[in-house]
C-alpha cells in the first residue's frame, strides 16, 4: 500500500466526507428545527 498512487480514492474518500457531512448537517438541522411537543 505505501508507495503506490492512490488514484481517484483520494477524491471517493474526500466525496464520502463531505456527503456524511452534509447529511449529518441536515439532519441535525431537521431535528433541531422541529416544534417541540
């Protein structure tokens, strides 16, 4: 493993970041925003 090109993992790993971040964020929002009952 070391030594080698990491080729488009780095950007499919940088995707998966900021595609949980955005969900995350969202969801988080969502529960945050709700009417209290």
């Amino acid at each position: 493993m070391l030594g080698t090109g990491i080729g488009h993992n780095g950007w499919l790993a940088v995707v998966w970041c900021v595609g949980l971040a955005a969900l995350g964020y969202l969801w988080s929002k969502s529960l945050f925003d709700r009417d209290p009952k």
